[in-house]
C-alpha cells in the first residue's frame, strides 16, 4: 500500500465510510510490516524519547470536543500503544504511526465548537468582539478561557475574520499546521480538498503567517501579508507560496474620487504610482526608459487586472506576476 492510498483510506476509516473489505485491508496491512526490533537505547534515552514523541503528537493533533465514535476510540487506543513502544520500531513502523496519528482527534480539553450547518454564511461573534463568518459546513473551536489571557481558536473550514484589536493578545487561527496571527485585521480563509492546499488572503492590515519547525521551534516559516496579499499552503510539502489575491479592490476608505484614475498624457510611472497607492500592491517598472511612456485612459470602474491591461497595450508593454510583486516590461517609448 502507498503512503496516498494509506492516507484516503485512513482517513474514509475514521469517518465511518469503508466497506468490511477495506477494514480488513487496512488491518492486514498494519499487520503485515516488519517484525519488531529492538533499539539500542538505555532507559533514560527511551523515556526521554517517549515524551517527545508525545509533546509532538500533543501539538499537531486538533483539541475536539465530541464524543468519539467506538471506531476512533480503538485506533486511538491502538496509537497510543504503538506509541508507548515507538523505540522497538523499525522506520517503516515509524512512518506508519506518524501517519495514523495526523488522523486521530482525541478529546484534549474541555472548550467550545461551532458548526455551521445552514445554508449560508454564519455569524459567530466571540468574546473579544471578533466577528467569525463560517462557511457552510466549517467548524471553529476555541478554549472556554478564551480571551482571558490568550485569543486562540481552532479553524476547520474557511471562515472570514474581522479581527478586534488587542494589542497585548495577538488573534491566532490553526488551521492544521498552518498558524495565522494577527492583532486586528480582516482576512479570510479558505481550504481547497482537491489540491490540498489551503489559502489566507488580507482584506484589511497585516496577517502573520507561518508554520512551526517541531525540532526548531524559535523559527517559523513564514510571510508577512498585507491588503490583497494572499499566501498559498501545501499541506504536504508544507511550503508557502505568496502570491496576490485574484481580484484586488481599492484599499482606501470611503469612495476614491473617478479622477483618480483619469489620467491625460500622464507618465506611466505616475499612473503606476497611483495603482500603487490604491491597491497597495508594488509594481515595478523594469525598463527605466517606459517610466516617461505618455497614458492617457480613463481606468475608473475597472478591475486592477483589465486597468493592467489597458496600461500595457497602449505601450506595447506586458506585465507578470512575481509574488506579491508586478513587473511591467516593454522596450520604452
């Protein structure tokens, strides 16, 4: 069996979704992997590396609060005894384990889940103030102390969060492995199943996000995002890609004045400000000779990406994505 079939089938297991045959299947498989051997370790180094085969299972794995079902009670009671003997096993058993853990969700702590179960948006309004908008069928979960010293909440799903501002007590949202901190903001959330990867996009401030090296925790992989600013997660390889939002909108308050973007014989480095300042997104001329290119248009009422276009036609120009960064390239006028 490959580490993918493992993975759909673990996972169709736990949510009460496989035939007897595939039941079966799965236990034959656990059951055919290498006899046990014996590490040369002495007590104190397999205590030692018992609690922290712990310590990592305690932080990746999700606090729930359901009841759990007599299936996943037996594959967490078989973890937990496959754990306890983790220094007798090969690597392969290793693997094996590691896999069957990022599944299980044990009762960790007592605390409060909301499910949206409707059919449209809802509105989850939390201690501090932040208002929750949880998709159909997402879930968020957060400690009953939440607030008290500390604002941190659980995300299954996509949700949009408009963040109160707390300076002493950042905002964080886990969503698997995926950490998203911030003080006071609006940002969204999104999963995408199909591609396993999931996406945090800034509507408003600055988001911090990253992700925790369990051997190294003082460093975090991560980017800081600003308004139509978006990172994209793998959940498999655990990279983040920054990038930019599909549909920018304007990030100033209130309605911007049509001339704003009406522009007659304007230098191309003007109008490349003047996006710069709306969208709050860089764009970069590449060739210092298109910066005195003469634009007149009339770019109100427009998305970013048609305003784009119509700035690189008339130039003869062309523009590429790169990050959080737009490159406008052409030979000059």
């Amino acid at each position: 069996m490959t580490q993918q079939e493992f993975n759909k089938l673990s996972r169709r297991y736990l949510e009460g979704q496989t035939t007897q045959e595939e039941e079966t299947y799965l236990m034959e498989w656990f059951g055919a992997q290498p006899p046990l051997v014996q590490a040369d370790l002495t007590g104190s180094q397999k205590n030692a590396l018992q609690k922290q085969i712990w310590k990592k299972i305690h932080t990746r794995i999700r606090p729930r609060w359901r009841v759990l079902s007599n299936q996943t009670a037996w594959i967490c009671g078989l973890a937990a005894c496959m754990v306890a003997g983790l220094f007798w096993f090969t690597d392969l058993r290793l693997f094996a384990v590691r896999q069957l853990v990022s599944f299980i969700e044990p009762t960790m702590q007592e605390g409060i889940e909301v499910t949206n179960t409707t059919q449209s948006d809802q509105q989850v309004k939390l201690e501090d103030g932040t208002v929750v908008l949880l998709r159909q069928n997402s879930s968020l979960v957060y400690d009953k102390s939440f607030n008290v010293s500390k604002r941190v909440v659980y995300l299954k799903g996509e949700a949009f969060f408009k963040v109160k501002r707390d300076v002493t007590k950042p905002f964080v949202v886990h969503t698997g492995d995926l950490v998203t901190e911030v003080l006071g903001t609006s940002f969204r959330i999104r999963p995408n199943p199909k591609t396993n990867q999931i996406e945090v996009s800034v509507a408003t401030g600055r988001v911090s996000v990253y992700t925790e090296k369990d051997d190294r925790p003082a460093e975090r992989n991560g980017h800081i995002l600003t308004p139509n600013q978006r990172v994209i997660f793998d959940v498999a390889s655990k990279n983040i890609t920054p990038g930019i939002v599909e549909a920018p909108v304007p990030i100033t308050s209130g309605a911007a004045p049509a001339q704003i973007l009406l522009f007659n014989n304007v230098s191309l480095d003007a109008v490349m400000t003047a996006l710069s300042q709306r969208y709050g997104i860089e764009f970069v001329i590449a060739n210092p000779k298109s910066r005195d290119c003469r634009i007149t248009a009339d770019l109100n009422g427009l998305s970013m990406y048609t305003q784009l276009d119509l700035i690189c036609k008339s130039i003869d120009a062309t523009y590429q994505k790169r990050g959080t960064v737009i490159f406008i390239d052409g030979d000059g006028c």
